[in-house]
C-alpha cells in the first residue's frame, strides 16, 4: 500500500533529470510513482529507490506516445492521493528549435 503524499515522476523517470528528482524526493521518505517505458531499467530504478531509502514505489510501465495509455494510467491513480507531480515528459523537435535570441 502506497501512502499519502506521493510524489509522480512522469516518463524519463530512469535516466538523468528524471532519476534526480525520484531520489530527491524518496531522501525525503516520499513513496513514489514511476511511469516509464516498460523495461529492466525501470525495475532497476524501482528497487534502488526501495532499497535505499525504504519507502514504497509503483511501478507503471507504458509508452506514453501511445495515447491509448492514459485511460490505464488514470485507472492506475484513482486511489492514490498525488501530493507532488514532477512531469518530465519531453520530446525533441526535428528540425531544431530555432534561436529568437541571439546572445554574443
């Protein structure tokens, strides 16, 4: 059972700024919420966090470009009481972004 106050590190939860901000808050002794793309890296990410810093993690796996995922997610929160919400999702854009700024 997961207790209140948890925090949700959504998608890129296992790789660079996404993991900061899991293990910031799990020093914390927040249970947490990861939702990543479904592989071992994701159960890796989770017993870390378990193991450390002993607080609770659920784990949900999905691609979240699939948007036939949000009504499971949904599902997947009804109960939980969210006290944080750390969205992390991103995308990269093709061509690049342009610069409206130039800075010497």
């Amino acid at each position: 059972m997961l207790v209140q106050g948890i925090p949700l590190n959504l998608h890129n939860c296992i790789l660079l700024a996404g993991f900061s901000f899991a293990k910031a808050l799990a020093e914390q002794g927040l249970s947490i919420v990861l939702v990543d793309l479904p592989d071992e890296r994701l159960e890796k990410a989770s017993g870390f966090l378990r193991s450390s810093y002993s607080i609770d993690v659920k784990v949900i796996g999905v691609d979240l470009t699939d948007t036939t995922v949000y009504r499971r997610i949904s599902v997947e929160f009804a109960d939980l009481d969210i006290g944080v919400l750390v969205n992390n999702v991103g995308i990269s854009l093709e061509p690049a972004p342009i610069h409206l700024v130039n800075d010497p």
